[in-house]
C-alpha cells in the first residue's frame, strides 16, 4: 500500500464539544481584540443588554434564489457569509413570532 503523504496527527483532546479552558485563560485581552473581526470591534456594552444564548438547530440544504446584490453584499463580509444570511432569516422570524403571540384573555372574576 502506498504511504500517506500527510502524517496522522493525534489529537489530545475532541475537536468540538469541550472547549480547552486552559488554554483560553492564557489569552490575553490583546490577543483577543488584535484577533477579533473587524465587525465585532468595538461594540458598545449596551449592544449585549438583549443577548440570548442560541442553541443550533439541524440545517436543511435548500436552493434558494436571492438578488445579486444582496448575495454579493453577504459574500464582500467574509466566510460563513451563509451562516450570516441564516442569522439574518432567523432573527426576522423570531422577531415577527412575537409580534404574532396571541395576548392571553383575562379572566372574569
């Protein structure tokens, strides 16, 4: 059999699931913001008042048909420009699904 190029590489930890806490404690806040996206870069504190924790849910491969400019604009920001555009959709739902939220009878008595 012909050898691998490429060595195997053993990793000491899981590659996703656990992050290595150790070695993100020694990060340093340089480290952090000289490595930071330039669209995260200096967000004011109130921009987080309204956080949630999002847990990713199952994706589905689809086709989809967008105007050129806006896929254009979403491909100019980078990598996981379709994360991006997805982020974009979810918020809109969850946005209008509230807005839709039926309000709840009062209760004669």
């Amino acid at each position: 059999m012909p050898k691998s190029s490429k060595p195997a590489s053993r990793k000491a930890s899981p590659s996703q699931g656990r992050a290595n806490l150790a070695r993100l404690r020694r990060v340093s806040d340089a480290d952090i913001a000289r490595t930071s996206p330039p669209e995260l870069r200096n967000i004011p504190d109130e921009f987080w008042q309204n956080a949630r924790i999002v847990v990713p849910v199952s994706k589905q491969a689809i086709s989809i048909r967008l105007d050129t400019d806006v896929i254009e604009w979403f491909r100019a920001t980078g990598p996981k420009y379709q994360t991006r555009i997805n982020a974009v959709l979810r918020s809109y739902v969850t946005q209008i699904s509230e807005r839709q939220k039926p309000a709840r009878k009062k209760r004669a008595g």
